[in-house]
C-alpha cells in the first residue's frame, strides 16, 4: 500500500475496513460453516473443455496473490455505509477458466455468463468477457490477513473488482457454471435487479457527519471516493451551492480501490449545506441525478447539512 493512501483524519474511516466492521449483506439467515474436509468446487458448463474439481487443498496448493479491493453493494443509498476495501488473499479465477478451457465470448466462447452457486443455494451470475478481461478476479481464501470469516464467505469467494457484489462476490463458493445471461436468470435478477451491474462512480462525506454541530473555524471535510477498476482521478466540496473546491486525494492504491479526499473548510456559524463529487479515471464525472438503488445501483451527489456553532 502506497504511503499516504490513508489520510488519517480524525473521523475518517481507515483506508483499509476491519474485518470485524465490514459491511455485511446476504440472504443466509445462519451463516454458514462449511465443513472444508469435503468442501469442493465444480467448473462445468458450456464451453469448458476440461472440467474441474478442486478439493480446499487443492486450491491452496495454486499460485496465489494479494489485491487490495474495494467492494461494494448496489443496495447502498447515496451516501450510504455498504462499501468496504480489504485485501484479499487469493486465486486469480482467469486462469482457472482458462485451465478448463473457457474462452471469452469474443474469442469465440459460447458462455457470456459464469454463475457462481454458494452452498446456501445463492446465485450470482458475472459476465465471462469481465473475468477475462485482465483484471484481478479472484477466488479469495483470505482477508485483510486473516482465513476468509465465516461471516464473508469462509472458505472461498468470489471477488471481482468493478462489480457490484450481487453480480460478483459469491461466498461460501461451491460452484462455477458457464452458461448465457439468455438461458439463465440468476438470484437477484429474478427479483428485478439488473443482470449486469458494474459499478457506478460515487463518493461520500465521512466527517463531519450529518446534522453534527462542530465548532466555528477550520475543519477537515473528508470521505471517500469509489470507481472501482476505472480509479478516482478528482474529488470535489462545494460549500452552500458555491463554486467547486478541489479536495486533497490519498495516493492511489491501484483503480480498484476507493480513494480517500480531505478539503480544509474555514467554517463560519450557521447552518450549512456541505456537497461532493468525484471524476473517474476516465474523467466522466459523478452523475447529478438522484436515483434509487434499484435495478443497478444509485446515483446522485451526497449532500449533507451541518449546524456550525460559533466558535
Ligand atoms: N452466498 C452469498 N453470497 C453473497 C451474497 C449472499 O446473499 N449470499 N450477497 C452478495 C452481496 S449482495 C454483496 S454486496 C456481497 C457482500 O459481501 P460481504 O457480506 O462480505 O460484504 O456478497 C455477495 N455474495
Ligand atoms: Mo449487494
């Protein structure tokens, strides 16, 4: 991790989310505890030349990596405390696909979709062009240095930078399947949500926090930023509806991890409306308009109001 990712500003969340305060979001209501002396993992399906079964041995026994990966839920509101960025320990799954033989769609491949089944029955299809595309998917076992906790998917998951998590990150992995986004409809895209989803820009004030009552004078704002695989190349305040600040960014980890920012404010008495938002590694800015989470994540600008005492 580059010196100076994290900002340390008082109030701030840590670069790096704790395993025990990460965000949790499942449909499983007892966790579950796979027993590993049996655990396997199938890859089958359309197009896979070599099936495979692995045993947790022997998935372990493969090459592994370390990516620092932001991950977050479409289910989030502007604003809104399900995203985390850990690094994670892992397999890269493209060159499992490739061992079994898979190809891309646009080398020919007849899958466009993988769908990873949990041992809850949970089921999240990923686009085959995505996982294949050079970036880190990974089959993860570990967590911010630690065996993956049950509660995030022990044994193995799914992480793909870039994707929301209900189209990516399947915990408690028991099955890959290659198949087409026309012949199967996975959990959450029975219930509406858009099959593929990644993940739009967006970026959140931490400190102060909302409706909070600081003291007159110069304080730090400060948050993070998300554009996961596409990166975070500015993040900017603006104060009352005023003229945009450009804010103070953390050295960049990698575009697959947010980016924290920090804008000194000189705060005078009074209630205040405080507003931010990002640009991505592409240079498209933060969309303005506020939509819902549903059917592929929400958009808009966070804003905040604060009632500044006098100092
Ligand atoms: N088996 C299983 N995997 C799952 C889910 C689930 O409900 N069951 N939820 C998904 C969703 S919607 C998200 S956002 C991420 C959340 O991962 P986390 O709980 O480790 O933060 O896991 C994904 N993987
Ligand atoms: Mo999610």
């Amino acid at each position: 991790m580059p010196a100076g990712a994290d900002l340390k500003v008082p109030g701030a969340l840590p670069f790096i989310t704790p395993n025990r305060v990460f965000y949790r979001v499942d449909t499983a209501l007892v966790v579950p505890r796979v027993d590993t002396t049996d655990w396997q993992l199938r890859i089958h399906g359309d197009g896979v030349r070599r099936p495979l079964v692995l045993s947790l041995d022997d998935l372990l026994a493969r090459p592994m990596v370390e990516r620092d990966i932001t991950l977050t839920c479409v289910s989030n509101e502007v604003g809104g405390p399900y995203a985390g960025n850990a690094r994670w320990l892992g397999v890269r799954l493209a060159d499992l696909l490739r061992e079994a033989g898979v190809r891309p769609p646009s080398q020919g491949g007849p899958a466009d979709q993988l769908v990873a089944r949990s041992v809850d029955g949970m089921t999240i299809g990923t686009p085959v062009e995505t996982v294949l595309d050079g970036r880190e998917a990974l089959l993860a076992v570990g967590m911010n240095g630690e065996p993956l906790p049950f509660e995030h998917g022990f044994p193995v998951r799914m992480v793909v930078p870039g994707l929301y998590g209900y189209v990516s990150a399947c915990k408690w992995l028991r099955e890959l399947r290659l198949t087409t986004f026309d012949a199967y409809d996975a959990y959450w895209v029975r219930r509406s949500w858009a099959a593929r989803a990644p993940v739009k820009t967006q970026s959140r004030i931490d400190t102060p926090r909302a409706y909070a009552a600081p003291a007159a004078g110069r304080l730090p704002v400060a948050g993070v930023a998300w554009a996961q695989h596409r990166g975070i190349a500015r993040v900017e305040v603006r104060v009352d509806g005023g003229a945009w600040q450009e804010a103070r960014l953390g050295a960049e980890d990698g575009v697959d991890t947010w980016r924290q920012w920090v804008w000194p404010w000189d705060a005078t008495p009074g209630r205040h409306t405080l507003e931010v938002r990002a640009t991505d590694g592409t240079g498209a800015v933060q969309v303005e308009r506020r939509s819902p989470p549903a059917p592929d994540g929400a958009t808009g600008w966070h804003r905040i109001e604060v009632d500044v005492r006098a100092g």
